[in-house]
C-alpha cells in the first residue's frame, strides 16, 4: 500500500525541524502529524516547553509548535508500507529536505525522531550542504512501543529535552 506523507509545518519563526519517518496509520486517518493520541510528541513538546498536558485540539498543537519554534515535516515523502511499522518501510521517494531547508535559513537543528528518519536522511541527504551545515538529532521515536532504553514518557522526555534547548538558543548559520 502506497502511503503520502504531509506537507511541512514550517514558519520564519522555525529554529527546529522535526522529522519523522512517515506518518502512521491513525495520522493518515485524522489527516494530522502525530495523530495516534498515545504517540508522546505532544506530551513531550508541551512538557519541554511549558511543563504542561497538550491543548486538545489540532490547530492549538500545531499553533504551540510554531510559537516555539518547531516546525514538523517527514524525510519521506512516500513509500510502500502495510500498517504503521517503520520496518515496513519500502520504495522510499524522500522529501526534498534541502530545497526546503533553502527557504528557511532559521532552522538550525534537524531533530530526527527515530532511527529511521536518521537513517534516511543521511542516507539521501547526509552529504547535502544544507542538511550538512546543520546540527542533527538522532531522538528516540515518540511511538509509545517500548525499547530496551525507552519504556515510556519520562525516558523519551530526558532526551527531548533538547529541542527546547535548541529551539532558543540557536546556530549561526549565516556565514
């Protein structure tokens, strides 16, 4: 089954880019970024940012990313996948990072959450100027399947927290 992933969220404000792999199931099916209520992202946004549970509507999350300088987008743009697994993953077509990266000098930072989206911007990216110029984040996945190192909300969290660093405090990029 051939799966798209959804435009960026992005703004001039934008000092951090997170990417994830491709959105999943319950995402598709809602048309939103992070839209399996037990995925941690917002709880780990809102909780970097403002110690606080996220606002329950859509539009208010993805206004409280944009207030902090956080931008979302996929490395794939689509692929083949069956269900929400990352390991599915096949006949990747990634986004154009770079081209987008090109028109917002403001993200510093690349903040991959997982290891596929590491892996797959590396391995289509890694060596472009633009991706390369930039800080990158190898993060645990905000899926809530448990990891060796990752059980839950309070591991990701310490980790995370991260981005709200780089989110206020930047790289100089332009020179």
């Amino acid at each position: 089954m051939r799966v798209h992933s959804f435009p960026p969220i992005i703004d001039e404000r934008s000092r951090v880019l997170v990417l994830g792999s491709m959105p999943g199931v319950a995402s598709l099916k809602a048309h939103q970024y992070y839209g399996n209520e037990r995925n941690y992202m917002w709880r780990l946004l809102y909780a970097v940012f403002e110690g606080r549970e996220p606002d329950p509507v859509y539009e208010e999350r993805i206004a409280f990313a944009r207030k902090h300088g956080v931008a979302l987008w996929d490395v794939i743009a689509s692929c083949d996948r069956p269900g929400s697994l990352d390991s599915d993953i096949k006949q990747v077509v990634p986004n154009d990072i770079p081209g987008l990266l090109e028109a917002y000098l403001n993200v510093d930072t690349l903040a991959c959450n997982g290891t596929k989206s590491y892996t797959e911007l590396l391995k289509h990216y890694g060596d472009h100027p633009e991706v390369a110029r930039r800080r990158i984040l190898k993060l645990p996945s905000t899926s809530p399947i448990p990891t060796p190192k990752y059980r839950g909300l309070e591991d990701r969290l310490e980790a995370w927290r991260v981005v709200g660093e780089y989110a206020k405090n930047g790289l100089d990029l332009k020179s």
